[in-house]
C-alpha cells in the first residue's frame, strides 16, 4: 500500500495530467483535493487526446476510484458537460464519486470574477473569469452552497434566495449590471442535483477505507506551488492551496497517511497571467520555447510566458511540499537548442538571493542569476532508457536534482505514455 501526492512544482501546467495518467495504471484510487474548472488536464492515450477540467485523469481506467474531495468547487453545469463529453467517446463514469462537503459555482461567482478583473483594469490579477475566487470567498465567509445542500430542495431554495438577494445588492449598485433571478437559478441547479445525485458520498470516509484497506491512493491537485494561496506570489495567484498541505484538507485524509509526494517540474519555467517571473524570455528563445512546447492554457487558450528553468523556484517547491521525487516533463522541447541556462539565483540591490522571495515587490525587482550548460542538439523522443540519452542531457538533469536537492522519479520527453521513463517506482 502507497500514497503518493502529485504537486506542480512551478506555476502550473507543468504536466501533472500526463504524469497522474501514468500513475493511475497502478493506482486504485485518484482524489482531486482543490481547485476547480480554472485549470485542466491534457493526457493522450493511444493518439486520442483527453482535455480535462474537473474529473480526475484515472477517469480513464474503468478499475480506478476518481473522487473529488471537499475541496474542490464544482460547477455542476461543467462537471456534467464533462461527463457528457467522455461518455460520448464511450467512457462511462461509474467509477466517479463527489464529496458532500464541496462547494458549488453559481451564476453570481462568475459573474463577480469577471466584473472585478474589469474594475480592476491594468492591476487586474488574470483569472480565468470561472468565479473560482468568489466561491471560495464564499466558502471562508461561511455562506456558501455546498453539494449537500444542492441535494436538499428546501435547504437549497432557502439559500438560494438568500445569497441573491444579497449578490444583486453588490451586482447592480457596485457593478450597474442587471439583477439575477432567484428562481431561475433554483430551476437550473435542480435539474443538475437529478443528475449529480448518484455520485455523492462521504468523500473522508471513503479515502481513509481505501488506505485502510491497503489499496494504492494516489492525490492530485491544480495548479501549481507559486500560484498557492498562502505560499504563492501572492497576489498573483489562485484561491486554495495547491501545494501538498493541501491535500489532507481538501480530503480529509490525516498527513500520517502520506508517504510520496512527486514534484513534476517542466525542463523550463512557464506562467499564464500576471505578476513577476525573473527568468521569463521575451525573445526568439522563449517564442521557441512557446512553439515547441505548445505553450497555450488548457483552460483559456492564453499564451503562456516562457523561460529558463528556475531552480530558486524548484529548491522553494521543495521545500515547502516536502518533495522525495521528481517528475522532469517536455525535456524533448530543449533537444534543438545548442546551450541552455538555469537560473541559480535572484540579483537584488546588490546583492544574489538563493532562497525565493515571497515579497512581491522584491521579486518585480529580481534579476535572474544564470549558469550554462551546452545543449545536446540530438532528438529525445524516442528514448525510453534513461542511460541512453545525450550525455549532456543527463548532465542538465543532473544539475536539476543537485541544485533543487530532489532525486528524479520520473522522466517524460514527449506527450505520450510511451514517452515516459520510470526511474524508481512509487506503487
């Protein structure tokens, strides 16, 4: 018996859905502990791709338990269009099971992320616009709408109108937008209780019997470390806490209960949105980065910033989820590319910073520290032995694990399973 938490060790998309897709061939069960539909997953299975928002990616192995922790926020309208989606393609989801306890998207969320990224003008954070913030606001104010509640018509209806009553206060006197309608909404959340219904459960109870039981857990989150809530470059970051903290949590599963938790770390840093990143590349070499890399968000599409890799991140990613392993992803992307940098530190007044700094201020400030390494300039792709890579290749992620003190667990030079090596095993 083993559980392993898969972490994003940067700003996300760092390929978590690629590398919990492999973990989920050995994996009895896969648990989803926060976030929303404001992130995705993108895994390829026998040349048919999979883009995933909210579902787990063990969704795929019929045998496999997907769960949906309490905290996570569901917006029943996606979660059902995904569900439609995969049994379109002949994917059904009995295997698929809701924490009671998880909050639920509604009308006015999004509605609110949307009109205060637009008060918000050029300071704007960069949100996906899904109300992933106002619903966990929500959720700490301690007026939110959970599935239990959905699942109670009473209950619901009373809430409903309650909470509109107040957003359309906030709607149409801060924001001069129309009013909503309570009953509307109670109409269409209704229809997606029938639909939800069968899948709810004590999510808690549930995790612990499987660990009890002996069967292989495998956690996974959104997101990634620099875009945690509390540990995160704050402000520019999302609204829980993606980092491994976060899954005892958004599960209810006791941190005496984890024994692996797996970093997957890009080969080169990447970020969607706004706010600093030191080692970021405005030129020829991150438009290449962005091109071969297929650097678009899986969500909304947007261009991703690219950059060298940055180990001050890496070794703080390690640090705070206490990392034993890493997942190195896309290495394949640096195959043409005749020297590659790392970032081993931060210029600031003066003076080299090695540790990361969570001040925002400072870190608009910082100025990449980089040391190079000469390229292998030789296709990975279809190398599924780890002895047999470039030998500079080798040297470059030898240097990753050296710099940010994390052996590597797993290494992927390419989208598919095949292109994916394991180095040591974790179930």
């Amino acid at each position: 018996m083993s559980t392993t938490v898969v972490v994003g060790t940067q700003w996300g998309d760092e390929g978590k859905g690629k590398i919990t897709d492999m973990l989920c061939q050995e994996a009895d069960v896969v648990g989803r502990y926060q976030g929303g539909n404001n992130a995705g997953h993108t895994v390829v299975v026998e040349d048919e791709e999979y883009k995933l928002h909210l579902i787990p990616s063990g969704i795929l192995y019929e045998d496999t338990k997907c769960v949906i922790g309490n905290g996570v926020v569901i917006d029943p309208k996606v979660l059902i269009e995904e569900l439609d989606n995969l049994a379109e393609r002949g994917i059904e989801a009995n295997n698929l099971y809701l924490s009671s306890k998880a909050h639920i998207i509604m009308p006015y969320h999004r509605m609110l992320d949307n009109a205060e990224e637009t008060r918000k003008g050029n300071d704007k954070i960069g949100t996906t616009g899904k109300g992933i913030g106002p619903v966990y606001r929500d959720k700490i104010g301690r007026f939110g709408i959970r599935l239990e509640d959905l699942l109670d018509e009473e209950v619901f209806k009373a809430k409903v109108k309650e909470m509109v009553e107040l957003k359309n206060l906030i709607l149409e006197k801060v924001y001069g937008m129309d009013p909503l309608d309570a009953d509307e909404i109670i109409e269409e959340y209704l229809d997606y209780a029938e639909q939800l219904e069968s899948y709810v459960v004590d999510s808690s109870l549930l995790l612990n019997q499987e660990i009890d039981d002996g069967h292989d857990v495998l956690f996974e989150g959104a997101q990634g470390t620099l875009l945690d809530i509390d540990h995160g470059t704050y402000p520019f970051v999302t609204s829980s806490n993606p980092t491994s903290g976060g899954v005892c949590s958004g599960s209810g599963v006791g941190p005496t209960k984890i024994d692996n938790v797996l970093g997957v770390v890009k080969a080169y840093t990447t970020r969607v949105g706004e706010g600093p990143f030191p080692a970021e590349l405005e030129d020829e070499t991150g438009e290449h980065l962005r091109d071969k890399g297929h650097e678009f968000g899986t969500t909304t599409g947007r261009p991703r910033r690219c950059g060298w890799f940055d180990a001050v991140i890496v070794k703080y990613a390690a640090r705070v989820n206490g990392l034993t392993g890493l997942a190195l992803t896309k290495l394949d992307v640096l195959d043409e590319l005749e020297e590659i940098k790392i970032c081993t530190g931060y210029r600031y007044e003066g003076e080299v910073l090695t540790e990361f700094p969570t001040n925002e201020e400072i870190l608009t400030d910082c100025e990449p520290v980089y040391e190079t390494l000469p390229g292998w300039e030789e296709d990975t792709t279809e190398i599924t032995n780890y002895e047999n890579l470039p030998a500079n290749a080798k040297q470059y992620i030898e240097r990753i694990c050296e710099l940010t003190g994390v052996k590597l667990d797993i290494l992927s030079v390419g989208p598919k399973r095949k292109q994916t090596m394991m180095i040591n095993d974790l179930f």
